[in-house]
C-alpha cells in the first residue's frame, strides 16, 4: 500500500513546462520580444535600477521629464528609431513602448544624411 501512496499521479500526462532557456530562444526570433527586452534594459539604465520589468511603469518608478529625455535619446541612438516625451508619458511600460515602436519611423543618427535635393 506504501508504494501506491508513493508512485507518480498522472505525471506523465501532464505537460512538461518550458524551460526560462527555450522560452527565451524562442522569444529571440520575434522582433518585440527583442525591442522589450532592449528597452526594459534601457530603463534601468536610465532609472539606475538593476532590473525593469516589461510591465514596470516608468513613472512609477521615478521617472521625470529629464530622465525621459535621456531616454528618448537613448531609444534613438540603440534602437534606431524616433521616441517622443510624450510617447513616453503615454506608454509607460517596456511592453506598451514596444507596442507603440512597431511603426514609430526611423531615427536619422548624422544630420546631414536627410533626402538631398
């Protein structure tokens, strides 16, 4: 009797969970994943914290005008494309601003390389 209380209940039917490893293989291939996650890592720089989260808000987490500028620029240089104050104040969160960046147009990093006439 011991050794029904003891074997496995329906292990073998349930799902094996996916490891942190292959779930972030697979997030790797999908362009937002990648954006968040560069983001996520740009607020922390810009805040000074060790970590944000995809859904940590910025204002939440101390952020101010000033520090969104520096994020703005930050997005602009790393990511390539054009970040407002505003868009910031609006999508607070890594997730949001990657949502929002999907078709935000592209940031022109030397000033002199507009359409030429």
């Amino acid at each position: 009797m011991d050794d029904a209380r003891n074997a496995p209940r329906g292990r073998a039917a349930r799902p094996v969970p996916m490891s942190d490893e292959r779930s972030a293989a697979e997030d790797e291939q999908e362009p937002g994943a990648v954006r968040e996650r560069a983001l996520c890592a740009l607020f922390a720089r810009v805040l000074g914290l060790e970590r944000v989260g995809p859904h940590d808000n910025f204002l939440a987490l101390g952020g101010h005008s000033l520090a969104a500028a520096r994020l703005s620029a930050l997005v602009r240089t790393v990511l390539g494309v054009e970040l407002s104050i505003r868009d910031l104040y609006e999508w607070p969160t890594p997730a949001a601003l990657a949502e929002r960046l999907e078709g935000a147009p592209t940031a022109h990093t030397d000033p002199g390389e507009g359409p030429q006439s």
